[in-house]
C-alpha cells in the first residue's frame, strides 16, 4: 500500500492542553499593561532590550514547566508511521521536537534558543528564569535575542519556501489549532488543495478555513486528533 503524503500545521491552539495560553487569551494579553504586540517587535527592543527580555524571561518560565499533550504525542506517532510526513509550527515553545518530532519546520522560531544581534552565534537555551538580563553572547559581547519571528519581520524565506513545498506534495492537509488568519502560514493548506489534496481541520470554532476543509472536527486537539488517527490507521491497516 503506497501510504499518503501528509502535511501539518499548527497553531497556539493545540498546545493549550498543555496550558501555554496563546496572545488572544484574556488572562495573559496584558503584561505589566503591554499589550504583546507592543514588547514582540524589533523597535521595542531597540529602544528597551531589558524590557523585552523581562518579557521574554516572563514567557519562559510559563513555559518551562509544560509537557506535550496527547495531540503533541499522536503528531510524533504520526512520523513514526508515515515515511512521508512533515510538520510545520507557527509555535515557539518546543513541544512538538518534545514529543519527539524531528521533521519540523518551525514558521515563528522557537524560544529556547538565543541568537546574537551581531554575530552569527546561535544557541540552545533552556533556563528559565535567565541569569542575566538581557544576555549577552558569550563570543563578541553583543545582545542575545530570542530566536523568534517578531511582528515586523519577514519570515525566513527558505523555511516558507520549505513549508510551501510540502504542501503543495501533500495528499492530506492537517491543520490544527490555528486562527488560520496569520498569512503566509494561513495559505499553505490552500496549496494541497490547489494540487488535487484535502484538508482535514482540527479547532476549537470554525475558522476562515472551514468552507476548504472536506472536514472540520470541533473540539480539544488532544481529544480529537488521537481518535481521528486511531481511526486512520485502521483505513490503512497500520495496526
């Protein structure tokens, strides 16, 4: 049985079983009365870097303590089993490679690593809270950033390019826990659709996505993505 090419997306949304909360969620869109969006920007840590790696710092240590949930779990499994299957996250807190996922591309970066702002050091980082704010690179002196996608900036072009073509190879599209309003990512199912594939939908409410997707299934990703792919793998007799 020739097995099919999966792509898979996701967003905040599947991680907030392990209870990372996303910007959108009331409790954590207000930071010392900053709004995300005024601290996750280049400009903003030009002009305050302590400010924004307290924020950061903030981040981290909610972070630190989550464990992937079963949604995270089943995507690993999924690798596992399929010869061609490749994840691609807008997400930055690291449980999927967690859970044990190697093929991912990661749309956003990832915030347990730090890169300097004036060479080209990059490294892992998994300390939380940090020692020293903000850090600085242990090989020039210069400022650490977190290695993330602020709003502002462009996407790295070769892991879009990446992302573009997985999808667009792809026979099912899976997307899970995501808005599906932030774009470039947002397109990138559209391109297996575009090519003769389906999308399979995994959110909380519909999205913009819906009307494209052969099927949307409502509710918790760490509910529903385990039933689906148990279901799965019998239709391809991988038990």
């Amino acid at each position: 049985m020739i097995l099919p090419k999966i792509a898979v997306l996701t967003g905040a949304g599947i991680s907030k079983g392990s209870g990372i909360a996303t910007f959108r969620d009331g409790s954590d869109s207000l930071w010392r009365h900053y709004e995300p969006q005024q601290l996750a920007t280049p400009q903003a840590f030009a002009r305050d870097p302590r400010l924004v790696w307290e924020f950061y710092d903030w981040r981290r240590q909610k972070m630190v303590a989550a464990r992937p949930n079963r949604a995270h779990v089943t995507l690993a499994e999924m690798e596992s089993y399929l010869p061609d299957f490749t994840l691609v996250t807008q997400n930055i807190d690291g449980l999927h490679r967690e859970a044990g996922n190697q093929k991912i591309y990661y749309l956003h970066g990832d915030i347990w690593y730090v890169r300097c702002t004036e060479c080209d050091f990059r490294q892992e980082d998994r300390r939380a809270p940090l020692p020293e704010l903000p850090p600085t690179c242990p090989r020039c002196g210069g400022l650490l950033r977190p290695d993330v996608v602020w709003f502002g900036e462009p996407l790295d072009p070769m892991m879009l390019m990446k992302s573009e073509r997985v999808f667009r190879e792809a026979d099912i599209a899976l997307v899970i826990g995501t808005s599906a309003v932030v774009y470039p990512a947002a397109y990138l199912p559209h391109y297996t659709l575009e090519h003769g594939g389906r999308i399979l939908e995994f959110n909380m409410e519909r999205t913009p996505l819906s009307p494209y997707a052969a099927e949307t299934i409502l509710g918790p990703s760490e509910i529903t993505l385990p039933t689906w792919w148990e279901q799965f793998k019998r239709t391809l007799s991988l038990d």
